[in-house]
C-alpha cells in the first residue's frame, strides 16, 4: 500500500538559464533533478526511476526512447487511463520533450498526454465509492492534478500543430480537442 502523502505538484519549472551576452535558452530537462522523485510514487512504487527514463526519451536512439516511453507510461499512466501521484510533476518535462525536434518519439509522447488529459478513473470510482475521497493517498486528486498540468502547458499547442511531420499535428489535434482548444 503507497504510504507517502500527495505533494502538490508544481507545474512551474525554473529551467531558463541565460547566459551573458546572449539570449535566454533552455537547457534539456532542466529542473529534472528538483524534483523529489522518491518522496512521490508511481505505479511500481518509488517514482526514482522517472528522471533516468525521461532522459532516454530525451536522448536515446529511436528504440531506445521509445522503450523508455513504453516503460514511463506504465508508470505515469498505467492502461493509458490510470494515473499516479508521480504523474502530474511528470507531465511539464513531457511538454518540454514533445516541442524538442530531436527527440524521436513526439507523436507518442503527445498521445500519452492526450491520455492524461483524459484521465477520469479514479473520479469514475469516487462517484461510486465516495470514501476514496477520504484516503490519505488521494487519486482523484493525482488524476486532477495531473490534468491541470497539462492544461497549464497547452500554449505549446499552436506550434506542435505548425510541424510539418504529419504524426505529431494528428496527435496534437487529438489533444487540442481532448483539451477544448
């Protein structure tokens, strides 16, 4: 049974670095290490191993991102409707990964967000069992926060629908509406 308590996941990252002389840019999944990853939990418990796979979603070969992915969204977002605690905090550095061009698995990454966004499973089972709301460990509220943090970044939205690979603008669309965008 997951003991720790439900942080509130911050959907605000501080990864602008600038750099005298030249204008502000954005370093890789900066502010990746900020996050208390074994105090929250995943899936399969500790949610520690969340940097270590988004980092080969960032930088991996295509099969090895995509494998990274696989094994993240068992983790984040299990069946593709079932959240966690750890999901909402990982959500901002997926938005990040989505818009970088180097990264190979975008269109998948987009859809996983689309199924976080979509998410209603634990508000499904609160309506009929009302004490899940009394839990120390609240799921409807991970399922909500994790929600809200993909809305927070849906600004991204209008250039992910700019591409011109064809995967990522159906996916992203896909999104858009699940978002009401």
């Amino acid at each position: 049974m997951r003991s720790a308590p439900t942080p509130e996941p911050s959907i605000q990252r501080s990864d602008r670095q600038t750099s005298p002389g030249s204008p502000r840019t954005t370093a890789l999944l900066a502010g990746l290490d900020g996050v208390p990853w074994s105090d929250i939990q995943d899936s399969t418990g500790s949610a520690a191993a969340i940097p270590r796979l988004l980092r080969k979603v960032a930088r991996g070969d295509a099969e090895t991102a995509r494998a990274a992915l696989g094994d993240l969204r068992k983790r984040i977002c299990q069946y593709g409707f079932v959240v966690e605690q750890a999901t909402a905090a990982t959500v901002p550095f997926l938005w990040e990964l989505a818009q970088r061009p180097q990264v190979s698995c975008r269109a998948q990454i987009i859809q996983l967000l689309k199924n976080i966004a979509d998410a209603r499973q634990w508000e499904t089972t609160a309506t009929a069992y009302p004490k899940l709301l009394n839990h120390r460990e609240n799921p409807v509220a991970w399922e909500r926060a994790a929600r809200q943090a993909v809305r927070a970044r849906r600004d991204g939205l209008e250039r992910l629908l700019a591409e011109d690979d064809t995967e990522i603008t159906r996916a992203t669309t896909e999104l858009a509406r699940t978002l009401g965008d």
